[in-house]
C-alpha cells in the first residue's frame, strides 16, 4: 500500500507538470484570439489544479512538486495575461501594467496573495472576452468554477482564504504555507483509527497551497474585514471543521452532539441504518456514531508529536492509551495529553443516562510541541472541573484552563508542554457573557497569536466591529479589545500562545518538524505499535455506575462525583 501512496504522488507531480505545459500554448491561443482553444486549454489547468491537490493527499511521502504549485498556477496566470495583451484585446495600460507589478511582488516576496490577485485579474479579464464572444465556452468555464468550488469547499474556506488575507498583511514563503497547510489538514483523533484498511486512509498527507483562478476571485468575497494595523481585530475567519490553527495551535474540533437515551452496552437506543457504522459523520438527527460501532467514540488511534487538550462541557468520555492510563470525565473537566514520542489511545463517549437523553459537547485543541520536546515520553494528565479557577464580574465568567488572569493562574500543565512555559504566554480561556455584559481581554506581548472562537450566542461587538456565531477573530494582543454581548448568553474559546516557530509538517496522527520524521513515526508505529495496546478490545468503556475517575500510568488513582458527567 505504501509503494501504491507513493505512486500517486509520482502522479500528483505529473499532473502539475502537466498544467506547467499548458502555459505557453494557452499564451498562444490567446494572443491569436482563439479564445475557444484557449477557455479549453484553461478548464483543463484548472481541473488539473484540483486533481494533483486531491492525488498529493493521498501520497504516504511530500509530492516534490507541491510547494511550486502557486508558482505553476501563477505561470498560468501571467501566460494567460500576456496573450490577451499580445492580441490587443486587452490594453497594457493599465492591465499589463499592474499585471507585471504584482508578477514581480510575487517573485521578490513570494506573497501567496500577490500570485493569487494576478491570477485573479488574468482570468477576470479573460472571462469578460469569452462571455462577449464564445458563450459556449463561457458555459463550460463557469460550471468549472462551480464544480470545483463544491468540490473543495472545505479547503477553500479552511485554508485558502486565511492563506490570501495573512499574505495581504506579511510576507509568505509558499514553502512555509505548505508547511503550515499540513498543519491545517489533519486526520485527527476524531477520524483516525488503526484497522488495517484505516491505517492507509490515516497516512494521507496534504500538500496544498493556494489554489488558481478559484483562490484569486472569491478572495475579493470573502467574509473578512480590512482593518489597519491600530485596529484591535486582524482578522476573521469562519469556523469550519476542524478550526484551523494559529501557531503554537494546530487545530481545534467542536463536537456538539444530541445523543438519545443509552442501551445496556451505553449505546444509542435508536436505531442505526442508514448510517456508515465505522465511520458515522453524518450528523443524522443531531448526532454521529464517528468510528464507534456499538458505543460513538474514536477506538484506539495512534499520535505523536504534539498534544491534545480535551474540554468536555456536557456528557462523558472514557479514556484508555496505551501508557495503562484510564479515565472518565465531563461536565467540564479537561484532560491533557502529552503525545511525545507515541501513544496509543482511544475516547469513547458512553450514553450514560437511561432514561432521558445524553448531550455531548466538548472541544479538542491540538497543541504543537517545540522540536525539543516532540520525542519526549509520552504523558496522561487530568485537570478536574473543581479544580479550575473561574474568575469574573457581573455577567461575565472565565474559565482558566491553561495560562494566566489577572494573577489567578490555571492548574499545572503537563511537565514538557509548551504551556508549561511562563515565555509562552499559553492561554486557554472559555469565556461567557450575559445580556448586556462586557469583557476587556487582558493585554499580552505584541508577537503572541490570540483567537476568540465565537461559538455559541447571537451578533456580539468585539473591538467595535459586529461578529456573528461560529466566526473566529484574530485579535491584536498588546492593544484593548472590548467584547461586547446585547443578546442571548454568547460564549467563545480563546486560544492564545507565544508561536513556536518550528516548521511543521503532519501526515494523519503524527505532527513533526519534517517530512523524514514523519516517515519515521509511521515506521515506528507499525513496528512497536507504541508499546502495544493493553485492553482487550479496541473501544473500552467503563459501567454505567462508574463516577469521574482517573487512573494514571503511575497507578494513583483519582475518583470524583457521578453528576458531574452530565
């Protein structure tokens, strides 16, 4: 299967080679004003640009074309340009002119936006002559687009778009965005699994960076705002699935699920047709089974690299690994997983409650280690719910999970987390405001990355400006930022961390620093198995009558109240 991924990488490349070559009869076409040929010629760069993408995710190893795909896309671009200035149709003054401009912005900072924008004005303009003069091919151009904006979405709105509107404010080495993006694309916990036939979907690797003509024109109709850089928000984003990350944070997913009463194997009591049982996403009436068959959950799965900090409001979740560590826990409790240098575990989310239903919701953050630290042992820690600050005023609560407020601190991090570190300035706060009530964010130092996750509530007013539900917001860290709530309760997840700056690079489960130690945990992994799995099946769940416990891979032993798992 190995040597299967790695041909479709050899072909990923193939296929961008492939759209490199359209370039110079695709500027031929067009400066002789065959605009059919041409609008051919073009689909075709532009489907070839989709599939080389969904072919890179599937390699086991990095596709060695992948960080020129922005330039191959851009080269497409200026072809394209030049042959419509060629053919007169199009004046240089003053469309050639700014297309040389952003031509050389692009090669002199390799900013993705600036590629992106060129890209953006070639097919514009191009688009304005077939529409007067082949409208077939106008047809079969804007179906492209539509196509292919379905068919990649979620890449568009997770990646692309924050990709364009961080370039519009620094400078970016596409090399780095591809970095970044693998980062942004994880298998994570809640999709990965280790069955034979799984392991090969796990070991998918992205390597995308910007896409063409698509990246170029909806960028100009994205939701996000222009501000200076005085202005209190950077930017905002849409929360997709999952929430993609600012350094030292990898990605953070939210699952929110409606779970009915539980049977006597703590299962759903409803039926289960119609739903994929191994890998349920579909959110079929309110609620998914995700890779759980009797039980909803995430059977054993392996990680290393980074670490996984689990926030459970409402329901339960019982954890096994393969360190012996065991636990349930909820009702806002978080427990916190050092990966290292491997670990197997798995998170299954028993329907306690007979008689009534069992509401799950909880976030997992996918926090980076330093390269230091990416190979230390791994580690099982819990933070109970009692044990967590919550600081406030009138209206307004803060939980502390990780990091500092006003001087109230939050309980110990792991020992080599990057949270452990004072420099870091690692916070991690669940906020929550009533009717009526305001919160100043504390300021921290100007280079730490801070989001505000708004995940629950109506419109809400931070730094002036009117956010909905479900966007996130870049906030400048050392100026005032004011939230302001005039509706329903509206709650949000603040991330925020000094960045660590390392490359990343992430195949499935394994956060490394470069492609040749992911290979590495992928071999370690299928050869030690991370020290085996000491359960006797791969979805444990604890009885029904069993309270909020911990036991630790020390064999302390820590036992808390029932009620607080609902």
């Amino acid at each position: 299967m190995a040597a299967d991924t790695r041909r479709i990488g050899l072909v990923a490349d193939a296929v961008t080679a492939l759209r490199a070559l359209v370039a110079a009869p695709l500027f031929w076409f067009a400066a002789i004003e065959r605009f059919d040929v041409a609008a051919g010629l073009l689909a075709l760069a532009w489907w070839s640009d989709l599939l080389d993408g969904r072919l890179a995710r599937r390699s086991t190893s990095p596709t060695r074309l992948g960080t020129w795909d922005l330039t191959v896309d851009t080269i497409v671009g200026v072809a394209l340009l030049a042959g419509l200035v060629g053919s007169g149709v199009v004046a240089f003054l003053p469309w050639g002119l700014v297309g040389v401009a952003l031509l050389l912005g692009f090669a002199i900072w390799r900013n993705p936006s600036l590629g992106m924008l060129l890209q953006a004005e070639a097919y514009a303009l191009f688009l304005a002559e077939v529409w007067t003069g082949e409208p077939a091919w106008m047809l079969v151009l804007t179906a492209s687009i539509g196509g292919i904006l379905i068919a990649d979405f979620h890449r568009f709105t997770s990646f692309v778009l924050p990709t364009f509107f961080a370039g519009t404010r620094s400078k970016a080495d596409p090399e780095r965005i591809v970095e970044a993006d693998w980062a942004r694309r994880p298998c994570d916990l809640m999709t990965c699994n280790t069955s034979p036939a799984t392991r090969s979907a796990v070991s998918s690797i992205g390597i995308i960076v910007a896409e063409s003509m698509i990246e170029g024109l909806a960028c100009r109709f994205a939701r996000k705002e222009s501000v200076t850089m005085s202005h209190p928000l950077l930017q905002t984003v849409e929360l997709s699935f999952p929430w993609t990350g600012l350094d030292p944070f990898i990605m953070t997913v939210h699952h929110v699920d409606d779970y009915p009463a539980g049977n006597e194997k703590l299962g759903p009591v409803a039926s289960l047709d119609g739903r994929r049982i191994g890998s349920d996403f579909s959110y079929k009436d309110g609620w998914s089974m995700y890779h759980g068959n009797v039980v909803p959950g995430f059977p054993q799965h392996p990680h290393r690299g980074f670490e996984t900090v689990t926030v459970v409001r409402r329901g339960a979740v019982d954890h096994s690994d393969s360190l012996g560590a065991t636990a349930r826990y909820g009702g806002g409790d978080v427990q916190w997983l050092t990966t290292g240098s491997g670990i197997m575990h798995a998170e299954m989310f028993p329907l306690i409650r007979e008689d009534g239903p069992n509401p799950l919701e909880l976030f997992q953050i996918w926090l980076n280690l330093p390269p230091e630290s990416k190979m230390v042992p791994a580690y099982f820690g819990m933070l109970w719910s009692e044990d967590i600050p919550t600081i406030g005023s009138p209206g307004v609560t803060v939980d502390v999970m990780a990091g500092e407020i006003d001087g109230i601190k939050a309980p110990p991090a792991n020992p080599d987390s990057w949270a452990s570190r004072p420099d870091s300035h690692l916070g991690i706060w669940l906020v929550r405001l009533e009717d009526g009530a305001g919160w100043e964010l504390p300021k921290a130092p100007a280079d730490v990355n801070r989001m505000l996750h708004f995940v629950a509530g109506d419109d809400v007013r931070i730094g002036g400006t009117t956010v909905k539900d479900g966007i996130g917001v870049q906030t400048r860290p050392d100026t005032t930022t004011i939230v302001e709530n005039h509706g329903s309760p509206a709650e949000f997840l603040l991330l925020q961390g000094q960045p660590i700056g390392a490359p990343v690079f992430q195949m499935g489960p394994f956060v490394m620093n470069t492609p040749e130690q992911l290979r590495q945990a992928f071999d370690d992994y299928n050869r030690t198995q991370f020290g085996g799995w000491p359960w006797s099946t791969r979805s444990p769940v604890h009885a029904r009558t069993d309270g909020r416990f911990a036991l630790h891979a020390d064999g302390k032993v820590e036992q808390r109240e029932m009620q607080k798992t609902v």
